[in-house]
C-alpha cells in the first residue's frame, strides 16, 4: 500500500504545484498596477555554457515557458515563473545532445521539466533581482537571478525586454551521476544567459 500512495503522492505533487503556481499568478495579476506578461519565443533565447573537457562550450534550451507579472511600483505582488523543457537541450552536436538529456545527466525522460518560481522581486542598483526556487531534476535549491527589464510601445501594445545573466553548480541539482560526478571533462559551473522579449496581457 505504501508504494501505491507513493505513486499517487507522485503524480499529484505537480498538479498541486501547477494549481498553486496559477493562483498565484491570478493575484499577483489583479493586483493595482501589475502587469502580466507573457513570452514571445520567437524573439527570445535561453543559453547555458559549460567547460568540457577543457573548452568553453554553449547551448540553449528550444522550448521554454515565462510568465511574469510586474510593477516597478508595486514590487511585492511581482511575480516570476519560468519553465524549460529540458529534453529541449541544444549544443549543436547530436551525440553530445543525447548524452545530456540522457539519465546520468538532465534525465529529461523522467524528469521533462526545470522550473524557477520566484515570489519576490527586489531592486537593486543594476536592475531587479528575482528570488525564488529552482528546480532540476526533482531537487530543489534557493536561487537569485539578476536581470534588466525595460518596457516599449510596439504598434500600439506594450513590450517588456528582459535580460539577464546567473551561474549555477550542476552537482547541486543531482546534473551528473556515475563518471558525470567528476568535474575534470564536464565543469561543474554553468552559466546562464537569457533575453526575453514580453508581451503585456
């Protein structure tokens, strides 16, 4: 019985996180003076680079989710929520590819998803900072990301352009097991890079 209400545990936990994500987004949205912003993937980009054995490399995610509800005003009802599709993963080497989204790495066949929710919003003296939890491979770790956000007026509708740049540690996140685990061919850093075009709703 207890494995069945372990399986049921664990295909309940992301709908609950889903509903609780949607709530609130919902009151984060209503509040005065908050925008709600969603990504436009055609003009936006998600890259990572990383050391392999040696040498710097780069890759991005093809599919990837934001939504973002925001007040320079009113930053405590912001919001920030994005999520990637990690079997999206792009280095542009096939083999290497496969490898990554394979199960000693992203694992993306049981784990599809990385998300990063982030309830607070500061300000700092370059821009923003979102404050929250990001989560890879079903670990879950506290995580800041700066980022710059300007808004324009496109034809009459309002645009937002957000970017930013963060690193994080791979073993943090569970990303590498078996010969994965050494750090001397795969570095443990990896940096992340984004520039986000959003549009208002």
């Amino acid at each position: 019985m207890n494995h069945i209400r372990s399986a049921a545990a664990a295909c309940l936990a992301p709908m609950l996180l889903a509903l609780a994500g949607l709530a609130a987004g919902a009151r984060a949205a209503d509040a005065p003076g908050v925008t709600h912003y969603v990504l436009d993937p055609a003009k936006s980009s998600l890259e990572f680079t990383f050391v392999q054995a040696g040498a710097q490399n780069k890759g991005r995610f093809r599919r990837f989710q934001v939504s973002f509800d925001f007040s320079p005003e009113n930053l405590v009802a912001s919001r920030l929520d994005v999520t990637v599709e990690t079997n999206s993963a792009d280095t542009g080497d096939e083999e290497r590819d496969d490898t990554l989204r394979g199960a000693d790495l992203f694992a993306a066949s049981k784990f599809p998803q990385a998300h990063f929710a982030a309830t607070q919003i500061n300000r700092t003296a370059a821009g923003y900072e979102a404050v929250g939890k990001l989560t890879i491979r079903g670990m879950t770790r506290d995580a800041r990301v700066p980022f710059a956000f300007r808004t324009a007026s496109e034809h009459g509708a309002e645009v937002g352009q957000m970017s930013g740049k963060t690193s994080l540690r791979r073993l943090d996140y569970g990303v590498g097991q078996g010969d994965w685990k050494a750090t001397d061919q795969l570095g443990n850093e990896v940096g992340v890079a984004f520039e986000l075009r959003l549009t208002a709703h």
